[in-house]
C-alpha cells in the first residue's frame, strides 16, 4: 500500500518535473561518444584494428602505466604503515643524535618493525582471506601484492639509508647491521603470512619482530666484539643468506597465490 | 560500472533546467558536465561516476547561481511545469497542482532531494556522495520529505472528480 503511494507519488513528480527537450543532444553525444573512445583507446588513426578497439572498448578502461598503478596500491595501504614508518625513522633519528654510537643500537632494535609492517601490509589481504576478491578486481592479486611489497621495501630501503647517512658512526657496515634483522623479520614474516591468517598471523609476525629486535639489543649488551671490523665478513654473509631466505620465501608465497588463482 | 550516457544526459539536463530554469543554460551546464568529467582520471578509473558527474553538475549550477542570483527552482516553473504537462484529466490535474504546494511548502534542499531521488532515480549512494552525506541521512531525509507529500496531497481523502460527457455538459 504504501510502496503504491510510494510510486504514484513518483509518477506524479516525474510529470511535474518535465524539462523541455535539449535541443544540442544527439549532436554534443555524438562528438562525446568519439572523444571518449579516442580518450580511452587513444587517436583513431593509432594503427589498431577495429576489433581490437571493440573489445578494449567493451572493458571502457585505458591501460594503466606501473608507475600510475603503484601511485593508486599507494592509497590503499593503512594509515598504520605510515605511522610506524615514521615513528621507526624518528626514534631512529632522534636516538642517533641524542646518544651518538649507542643510539646506533636502538635503531637496530626498531628495524625489524618496519619489515613486520611491510609484509603484513603487503601481504593483507591474504591475511584476511580477502585474496579471492582482489583477484576477482582489475589487477591479479600478484600484481598488487608485488606493486605494495615494491613500494613499501623502496620506502623502507630510503629509510635505512637516511638513518645510515644520520648515524654515521660505523662507515658503510652500518648498512649490514641495519639489513640483517630487517631482512631475518621480512623472513620470518613471510613463512608467518604464508601459513597462518587472520589476527593470529599477525600477533605472530608482531613476535617475531620483537624476538628480532631483543635478539638485537642482547647481542649488542652480550657479545659488543660483533661489531668489530673483522667481522664484517661474517655480516655480510648472514645478510646475504638472509636475503636468498627472503626471496625464497617470497616465492613460494607467490607460487601458492598462482595455484589459487588456477583453481 | 558506467552509467547509460544518453539516458544521464537527460536526467543531468532537466536536474540543471530545474535549478536555473533555463534550457539554453542547462544544456550548456550539462555538456560542460560531461565535458569535465570525461577529462577526470577518477571518472574512468574508479570510484562513483554517476556522483562524480552529478557533483560536477551541482557545482557549475551553484557557480551560475551566484553570478546571476536565481532563484532555486521557482515557483513558476513549476506552476507552468503542472499545466503544460499534458494533463488533460480533471483529478491529475488536481492531484498535481496539490503536489505541487505540497512541494512549494519543501525546502529548497528538500526539493533537490526529491529531484534526484524521485525524479532523476539516482542511488542513495550515489546521491549520499553528491550531497557530502551519510547513507542514513538519505533514507531519513527522502522518508521525511515522502511523508510530508503524502500529508500535502492527502491522497485518498479527497473525493473522485467526476467526468462529465458531452451529454451531460449539454444539459
């Protein structure tokens, strides 16, 4: 009864609200029609067979540049990934000129953070169980996952090197001692992600970033000979092993998204 | 999804002719409107395009509105919309002439609701994003002003006209 009145009131609003004909319609759609084609699809007369821009134009969308495409994965990462980054590179900064060589240790200690960050961040939506439905977007869930892990390891690599030019205390090893707990989290992270999701995946990867960062600050207090030069050999190999660990992990994460995209 | 064009033409068209009350000025408004729009990265990749376009509509007819000071949907308009609107039986007549106090007594911004929502038939939320409010608002505010149409016309209260044949009228 009411959904009636409901409508005849609508019938009758649609009368009253009657406008003239326009006058310039088909002439302005057909000009418009044409000018969004050339703007999705580029100029007419760009060497593209007519059914080539058929079916592009039945998707009405403009390819995208990667740049363009890492600028729009930009927008969707949390506001928390912000935070901690620039909480990371402020205590980080803030340590350094405040305790000159000992301050060294707290960024140390605040390093495995960022990598916490940048993996949970990256890897979200698996974490969630919301993978199946960014596949189901416009780009491949592997697309976006490795545009997030890109754009987060650029910001995370440029904070190393600020805090490294900061604290220049230790020449060029400072950036081995920097990367080895990042890349041992991003590691560890990364097995975390891979096995267990939802909240619980992310207390864990919170755990295995605290477990790095007191590893770091108990080596420092118990074994400081570590950090001598002629260990930088030793450094250097953990962070190299590190990195294959990482990069290995990273794709049998990727591996196992392609099965699911198969299925 | 993108919207039918021809058929937002229409509805942008006569959402602008009700705000100025001139259609030379509303077709140019619209065709600015789906100019700009098209020109917007936003309205191709993502987001409301619908809203988007409607936003931008809105805000060319406020622009022209502050130039020129019209007033918003005037009442004549309307007055002249009811009587040349085709309606040649007795009770449309007069149903529509008690829609239109009903709508005469609706604020300005109520009108626009009734407009888009009721006339043009844009989601609520759509029509949230081109207002700048909340979904609820808009289920609140349109259930409102729906009542208060209801009260102005009292449908059902009043009696049927009568149609008088030839016969009758010749007696």
């Amino acid at each position: 009864m009411e959904r009636d009145r409901k409508q005849s009131i609508q019938q009758e609003l649609k009368k009253l609200y009657k406008a003239p004909k326009p006058d310039g319609k088909r002439q302005f759609m057909e000009q418009y029609r044409k000018r969004r084609e050339e703007q999705i699809l580029g100029p007419v007369n760009d060497g593209k067979t007519g059914d080539a821009r058929g079916r592009a134009g039945s998707f009405d969308r403009k390819p995208l540049s990667i740049c363009h495409m890492m600028a729009i994965q930009c927008t969707y990462l949390t506001k928390w990934v912000w935070v901690v980054t620039a909480a990371v590179l402020g205590i980080s900064l803030y340590a350094g000129a405040r305790f000159q060589a000992e301050g060294w240790w707290a960024a140390c200690a605040c390093v495995p953070f960022l990598g916490m960050t940048a993996i949970t961040a990256a890897f979200r939506s698996k974490t969630w169980d919301m993978a199946q439905l960014e596949q189901a977007s416009r780009f491949s869930l592997r697309s976006i996952v490795a545009a997030r892990i890109g754009i987060l390891g650029m910001g995370n690599l440029l904070c190393l090197l600020v805090m490294c030019i900061w604290m220049n205390t230790a020449g060029g090893r400072q950036l081995l001692f920097l990367l080895v707990p990042y890349l041992f989290t991003s590691f560890g992270c990364l097995v975390i992600t891979r096995r267990i999701t939802g909240r619980e995946g992310i207390y864990a990867s919170a755990g295995v970033a605290s477990a790095v960062s007191c590893m770091e600050m108990v080596l420092h207090g118990m074994f400081p000979w570590i950090m001598e030069k002629e260990y930088t050999n030793w450094w250097l190999a953990v962070a190299v092993g590190m990195l294959v660990l990482a990069i290995r992990e990273w794709n049998r994460s990727i591996t196992k998204m392609e099965e699911l995209s198969w299925n | 999804m993108q919207p039918d064009m021809e058929e937002q033409y229409d509805k942008i068209y006569r959402y602008c002719y009700f705000k100025l009350g001139n259609p030379q000025l509303a077709e140019d408004i619209t065709q600015e409107a789906f100019l700009r729009s098209l020109e917007s990265e936003r309205f191709r990749v993502g987001g409301r395009p619908l809203a988007f376009l409607y936003t931008i509509a809105r805000n060319l007819c406020i622009d022209e509105y502050r130039k020129r000071k019209y007033d918003f949907l005037p009442e004549e308009l309307l007055e002249q919309k009811a009587l040349e609107s085709g309606l040649d039986q007795e009770e449309e007549l007069l149903n529509s002439m008690e829609l239109r106090r009903a709508l005469m007594e609706l604020t300005s911004q109520e009108r626009e609701l009734v407009l888009l929502r009721y006339v043009n038939e844009v989601p609520v939320e759509e029509l949230a994003d081109v207002m700048g409010v909340s979904r609820f608002k808009i289920y609140r505010d349109t259930k409102k002003i729906l009542k208060k149409l209801e009260r102005g016309i009292s449908y059902g209260t009043r009696p049927k006209a009568k149609h008088t044949t030839g016969a009758e009228k010749a007696l």
